[in-house]
C-alpha cells in the first residue's frame, strides 16, 4: 500500500464508529499525524526516539504530576484550546491555561484574611470586585486562589501537608474580594522530566512570569479560570506556557512598612494588586 492508499486506509477504519465526532477527530487526526511524518520525512530512529520520550513522559506521571498536560502547555496546546473553547465577550476577562497546582477544597476564608500561613515572601494584598459584563457587581461569587511563594514554589511542591497562599472567598454584595498573599516571582514549571529536556533541546526555558490564579464560579455566569500577571516581568514576553495576554497584566505597587489600606500594620515595605475580573454569562443566559 503506498502512502497515500495508506492515510486513506486508516482515515476509512474509523468509518464504522456511530459517534459521527470521534470519525471526525480520528480523521483529521490520522491524516496532520502522517502529514507530519511526511513533512520531516521521519525515520525510524526518531520514530522510536518519539516513543521512548512519550513512554517516559507516560511513566513519570502521577496522581500529582501531569507530564503530558505538561507537554501540551509548552507545545502552546493547552492554550490554543483555551481560546477555541472558551468564546468570551470582548468586555470578559480573558481565560488563560488552568495548570497543575490547583486543589480541590481549599481552605474557606474571610475577605481580608491572610492566607499565606507561612509561606516566604514579601506581603501583598490582593484585592478587586467581581463583575458581569454590564459592570455590575457579582455577589456571592466563589472565588478560589493559588500561587507560589518567594522561592517560585507552590505549596504542593513543598510537601508541607498545610495549605499556603490557597484559599477560597465569597464575594460580599459589591462583588468584592481582597486578601492577604505574598508578592509572586516569576518560576520554572517542573523541568526534572521528558518536557524539561524538550525545553533544553529547543533552546527554552521552563520560567513563568509572576502570577496569582483565580477560577472564579459563580450561578449564571461560565467559570472564568485565569491568572494576573506582574506588570514588569522579565519573562512576560516568553511564558514557558505561552499564557500571557496583555488584558491580564496588573501594576503590583511596592508601599513602605505602615499602615495598609485595610488597616493592617506592617512593619516591612508590602506589595498591592488591584484586579477586577470580569464574568461571561453562561450561554444559556446570553
Ligand atoms: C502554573 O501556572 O501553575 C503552571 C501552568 C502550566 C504549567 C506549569 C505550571
Ligand atoms: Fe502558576
């Protein structure tokens, strides 16, 4: 069989699901996959190079560790699907990629509390309303938040077995938040593994810009996931994850040690951010 009696053979074994959506992928699949093969004129050798990095990429994963979610954000996928998936109005704040250090039932606070429980880093309040696309506010909304402390490290990388700088917020009837966190710093996503040495063999680096993540749900509105950058960052312009667009890029202010807006006294210069996120209604209430 010759190549292209090839690529329409296997397009045509799909012929017999009944699901008319996996003949649709399957196909289109099959054929950028062996378009692909013939583009680089692939041979064996890196075929079985291919294998070995994916069986690797396979066998380091864990409950814990997603190496091909991975894999998917520094090949720009997990984004790409991000924008095909997620059609927000213009006035919405922008989606961007969920990424692997998100748990679920984080610990409940009050607006205003701190939730950096230890956690090393310079002090930051984190604070914003929550708002529907007409400009109103979103009360009761729950918004859930993760980051990584000064050493770029998320506490679940840190084996604490105690949450830090994660938490969850209901929204007061001005849809407002605020909290207490630390400054984030840029990082390197996990780069001891199979994407790490694809990072290495493309000339890339593993660093994210300083960000906080929100996922924000809340009755009649699509859940919003996405992040706000430092304004500033050295590595805003190469996201190892290619997450960065402009709309979530926020000004941190840097204040000396005193009085904070919400009253708090801090004894050492602290950092703010203020951000307002801005919900999508869901597409039956559009
Ligand atoms: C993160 O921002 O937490 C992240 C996103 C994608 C890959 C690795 C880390
Ligand atoms: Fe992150």
């Amino acid at each position: 069989m010759d190549g292209d009696n090839l690529t329409g053979a296997v397009v045509a074994s799909f012929d017999g699901s009944p699901d008319p959506r996996t003949r649709e992928v399957m196909s289109a699949l099959v054929r950028h996959l062996h378009a692909f093969a013939r583009e680089v004129d692939l041979t064996e050798q890196e075929y079985f190079r291919g294998i070995d990095f994916l069986t690797r990429t396979g066998q380091i994963s864990t409950e814990t560790r997603q190496e091909f979610v991975l894999l998917a954000d520094v090949l720009g996928l997990s984004m790409l699907t991000v924008g095909l998936d997620t059609k927000l109005p213009p006035e919405a704040t922008a989606a961007t990629v969920f990424g692997p250090f998100f748990v679920e039932g984080s610990p409940a606070y009050e607006l205003g509390d701190d939730i950096a429980n230890g956690a090393p880093g310079q002090p930051c309040l984190v604070g914003g309303r929550i708002l529907n696309i007409s400009g109103e506010p979103v009360a009761g909304a729950l918004l859930e938040t993760w980051q990584a402390d000064e050493d770029g490290f998320y506490d679940v990388q840190k084996n604490l077995g105690v949450p830090q700088n994660r938490g969850h917020f209901t929204t007061d009837a001005e849809g407002n938040f605020s909290f207490w966190s630390v400054r984030p710093v840029a990082y390197p996503i996990p780069d001891d593994g199979p994407v790490g040495e694809l990072l290495r063999a493309g000339g890339r680096g593993p660093m994210r810009p300083a960000h906080i993540h929100f996922m924000v749900t809340a009755p009649g509105y699509a859940r919003l996931i996405t992040h706000v950058f430092a304004a500033g960052d050295e590595y805003l312009a190469n996201d190892a994850v290619f997450g960065v667009k402009d709309s979530l890029i926020a000004e941190f202010t840097e204040h000396p040690a005193g009085t904070a807006p919400d009253g708090r006294e801090l004894d050492r210069p602290y950092a703010s951010v203020h951000y307002d996120l801005v919900l999508a209604p869901t597409e039956e209430t559009l």
